[in-house]
C-alpha cells in the first residue's frame, strides 16, 4: 500500500493501531524500552489511543516538535502518566509554537 500524500487522523488512527498491537505492544511487553520518533499526527494517534482522547480534543492536542513525550505504562500498557521532557516554561512555548502554526493557514 502507499502512503498517501495526505493523511486525515482517521485514517492514520486505523493506520497506526495494527502496528501497535502487533509489533510495539509486544515488545513493551516483554520488557524492553521503545522510542518512537514520528510525525505529529501519528503521535496524536499514539496519545488518542493509549488516553482514550475525544476527537473533539485530540484536534486541539499541540504536540512540541522535538520534545520527548514519555509514557510510563502499567503491565496493561495502560498509562501511570505521561510528561515531556525538558523545562517546564520550553514545553509550553513549544506548544504554543505548534498552535500559531496551525493558525497560520
């Protein structure tokens, strides 16, 4: 299959989860830490999942370019928590900068 030019978050929703259940899930599971490096809004995908976000919301969701998301998971892959890494002040300016670009069209 090829992968389209443009991609809307169904799409990549539906795209992104059989990857998760058959090859990250698993290797979670057995133990071993994963980095997953992604565009945006296949990371939107990753948190819709694992956060159970509304469609509503998960469009608002300003994810930081190139700043560490990180999940702490239960034996479940259920999420304990989740926080960026870096200053708390980089991190919402950041964010703030996915935003503007998003108003910028």
């Amino acid at each position: 299959t090829e992968t389209p030019l443009t991609e809307c978050l169904k799409d990549t929703v539906d795209r992104f989860l059989p990857y998760w259940h058959e090859t990250i899930a698993p290797t979670i599971k057995s133990g071993k830490k994963v980095i997953i490096a992604a565009h945006g809004n296949s990371l939107r995908a990753l948190v819709k999942y694992l956060d159970h976000v509304s469609e509503e919301a998960i469009v608002k969701l300003n994810i930081p370019t190139g700043m560490p998301l990180v999940y702490e998971l239960d034996e479940d892959l259920n999420p304990i928590k989740s926080y960026y890494l870096g200053d708390e002040e980089q991190v919402k300016a950041a964010m703030e900068k996915v935003a503007r670009q998003g108003m910028a069209k």
